[in-house]
C-alpha cells in the first residue's frame, strides 16, 4: 500500500493530467482534504458542530473566570 505522499504525488498527477494544472497548490490540497478526511479533524468539526448547537439552543457554557479555578485546582496550579 503506498504511503500518503506518494498517494498525494499520484492524486496530483491525475490532476494535471486532467487539465486541471491551472489550480493551486492550497486548492488541490483542498481536494485531497475532502476526498481523504483526517478522522482527528472529522471529530473536531463534530464538536465544534455540537457546541455551535447548544449556543444556539440558548446554552452560553461557563464563564472563564470559573473554568479557569476549577482548571488550575485541578491540575495543582497556582
């Protein structure tokens, strides 16, 4: 199985092979991104989506000040 370089040197190729020459390095790394999504990513985006949901169904979270205390009790930090 090639590795993932050599799968995006491949991916790249076929691109221009394709004519596609005329895009940018940042958009065909677009197009690998979403054609190959980094798991790590797809859970971050899940949270951020869940949280963008509960700030809009009226949840506002902790204030800072208190989540910072209750952080540094925690974790034994003056």
């Amino acid at each position: 199985m090639p590795n993932e370089l050599t799968s995006f040197h491949t991916f790249i190729g076929e691109r221009i092979a394709r004519g596609e020459d005329s895009l940018s390095p940042e958009d065909v790394l677009d197009l690998w991104r979403d054609q190959h999504p980094d798991p790590a990513m797809e859970d971050a985006t899940e949270a951020i989506r869940e949280a963008l949901d509960d700030f809009a169904a009226g949840d506002r979270g902790r204030p800072i000040a208190e989540f910072d205390r209750e952080f540094r009790q925690r974790h034994g930090l003056s």
